[in-house]
C-alpha cells in the first residue's frame, strides 16, 4: 500500500451504461527508475510502468481541481480492475454534470494523465471466508466488487458467493459479459440484478435490501460486503444485524455517492 503521489495517463475509454464510463489508465514511471518488469527483468532503455500494489477492494484519491487557495480538490475512485493487470488501472464512474470529478474525468483526453495517491482502504477481502460471501452493490458500487468476487473464487474455499446488485433501469446495467462468464465458470457464484424503475417487464423489480433479508436464514456462516449508496447500505445493515448478523465480524461496507 503507498500513499506516494503516482501518475498514470489514460489510454482507452468506453461507455458502459446511461453517464457510466470506464476509464482505463497505464501508470507512469518515475522519471530515472530502472526499467524493471514485473519479474524484475529490464525491458529496454525505457523505464517501464510501475507495479501497483492493491488489494481488491481498495481505492485511491484523484487530484481533481484546486480550490480559491490553491489546495488539491481530491475524489477518491475505487479501483476496477484487478491487481493482475500489471502496469494499469480501470476507474468506473458515473458522469454528473454537477460533479467536479465527473467535469475534470469527461474532460480528459487521451494520453493526459492524471495525478493520485493510494491505493489505500480498507474495505477488502477477509482474508478466508468459513462460509458463504454475499456481495450487495447498487450503482457504480459493482466497480470494486468484482474485482474481490474474482478473488474470492479463485480460492479454494467452498461457500456460495451471491451477488445482488441494484440499479434504476434497463440503461443503467453493465458487466453482463463479465457476470456470465463467471457463473458459467463456477457453480459458486450466482448473481440477480434489481431494477427500481424498470421501463419495462422486469422479474426482478424493486431494491435488494428485501431479497438479501429474504435469503439469510438459508445463508451458511455469512460475510456480506454492502457497496453503493448510503442508504441501502444503513437500511441493509440495520437489517441484517436485527436479525443476528454480528456487525463487527460479519458486515464490511463502502459507501459511495453517484
């Protein structure tokens, strides 16, 4: 984990769903570091891009703007992709045209860099799981947990891993290809996304808070992870604990506000 200001440059961008897009960043190397590769092998008279260091879940802190005296506007951004992706990062984040981040992100052009610190946070893995993992995200909170789903799964643990994910609409949905290959590739991991504002039939309509209630007595030794809006996060937990979920052992959260 560093806290050392770091550079990276963007070098793709994709729209992924109604003002969701994936920025995708390759990370600068100090100027006069040796040009090492992941293994330590150089590469070229030409340093080659740092390894990031993370744990999925983590996020780091973006410069911004600056305020009337000159100080650092910072917005922190969890980190999409996952620590094997050497060299780079994903960013997903939902453009508001009233949000200073989402002004200086929609201006950037390929090849600007961008300033940051991080990785940092908390908001991680245990590092095993006795039982089932239930993931539950609304809006862009899916951004760093998939990241931690795919960590989950590699290990050898035996446990359920459930993804419930909440979002306005049909416009709103992302990750399908990503979701499905990785049900497809393990029985583990079975994902329902929930629409609030369907604008058409939905079979699952409404908010994950009721669902995620609806499944605890059937869960075995339980971890959930609640990322997304504050709301369904304090609605959730307060939930979960009034019917026995231990709050201090049982429940991580990360709350983010679109």
């Amino acid at each position: 984990m560093s806290s050392r200001i770091q550079q990276a440059s963007l070098v793709a961008r994709r729209r992924l769903a109604l003002q969701t897009d994936e920025f995708v960043f390759a990370l600068s190397a100090p100027s006069g570091s040796p040009a090492a590769g992941p293994a330590g092998s150089v590469v070229g008279a030409v340093a080659a891009p740092p390894d990031l260091r993370f744990r999925p879940g983590q996020f780091i802190s973006v410069r911004v703007g600056t305020d009337a005296d000159q100080n650092p506007i910072l917005r922190s951004y969890s980190i999409a992709s996952p620590p094997e992706r050497w060299g780079e990062l994903a960013l997903v984040l939902r453009l508001l045209s009233d949000g200073i981040g989402s002004r200086y992100f929609d201006a950037l052009r390929i090849g600007e860099s961008i300033t940051f610190t991080g990785p940092m946070g908390f908001f991680v893995n245990e590092l095993a799981h006795s039982g089932d993992v239930v993931y539950i995200a609304t809006g862009t909170g899916i951004a760093p947990l998939l990241p931690m789903i795919e960590e989950t799964l590699r290990r050898s643990e035996t446990g359920r891993v459930i993804l419930f994910w909440g979002l306005r609409s049909e416009a709103d949905v992302f990750y399908q290809d990503e979701l499905s290959a990785l049900s497809t590739r393990t029985p583990r991991f079975t994902h329902q996304i929930y629409l609030s504002q369907p604008q058409s039939f939905c079979r699952l309509r409404g908010r994950v808070t009721g669902p995620v209630l609806e499944l605890l007595p059937g869960l075995r030794e339980p971890t959930f992870y609640l990322c997304g809006n504050g709301q369904m996060i304090e609605e959730l937990k307060a939930g979960l604990v009034a019917r026995g979920v231990s709050r201090k052992r049982q429940i991580r959260t990360e709350a983010f506000f679109d």
